[in-house]
C-alpha cells in the first residue's frame, strides 16, 4: 500500500485540533442551546436587569395593561355617546384639539370631571375619566 506523508507542522495541527475538540466535548457535555439567562452565568436580559419603575412598567405592559398610556390610544367617534375618553389623575385636563385631520392648528381648551364637553372649534366630545398611575 501506498503510506500518505504529511509534514510535522500538519500532524501538529490536526493532533491539536483533535485534543480540542475532545476536551470541549468533555467540558460541555451534549449540545445544549445557547440561553442568555443570568441563571447560567450568561447576559441579563432586560427584563431580568430592570428595577423600580422601569419593572413595573414591564410586568404591566406584559398583562396587557398601560398605566402610563404608552400604548396607541383607542379611537372614538367623538359624538355624545362615544366621547374621546382623556385620562386624568386630576379633576381637570387641558386637551388639545386638531379639528381637521391635516390642520396644523390645535385649538387647546380645559376639560374638567363630570358630563363630556365639547371642543368650541369643531364639536367633537371628550370627557375626561380618572386614572391613577401605579406606585
């Protein structure tokens, strides 16, 4: 039979190579998937690194609530039965409001506690509701 020759720097390479991969083997066990959990010594996500407020504000807004109205407010028709609801952790608000959709203007008014008002530029009804921000 015919011998292969390979010189003494590529049979140092692949012994090397070998004797790495045996002892990444044997350090790590089976593949496993890659977590980024603080658990397994990895980088904290954000959820796991968050304290105080910025914590709270993350559990809520993962059961879905939105306590500092972060989220796309729900539209209204703006009439007397379904007045644009404004949030107020007072018991009256300044509103603003852009009568048209391509107006540039705002016409700013107060909205006070108790039946829905008017805006005095267009009509559209707003009516302010108490919210109370979590502490």
């Amino acid at each position: 039979g015919r011998k292969c020759h390979l010189d003494g720097n590529t049979m140092a390479s692949r012994l090397l190579l070998r004797g790495a991969a045996r002892a990444l083997r044997a350090r790590t066990g089976p593949l496993r998937p890659v977590s980024r959990a603080m658990a397994l010594g990895g980088i904290p996500t954000d959820e796991e690194q968050a304290t105080g407020m910025e914590k709270k504000i993350m559990q809520a807004m993962r059961a879905s609530n939105d306590p500092f109205n972060v989220f796309k407010p729900k539209e209204y028709a703006g009439t007397k039965e379904d007045p644009h609801i404004v949030p107020s952790v007072t018991n009256k608000r300044i509103v603003g409001c852009v009568c048209e959709e391509d107006n540039t203007a705002v016409v700013w008014f107060w909205l006070h506690q108790g039946e829905s008002q008017r805006c005095p530029s267009c009509g559209s009804h707003y009516k302010l509701v108490p919210h109370e921000l979590p502490h």
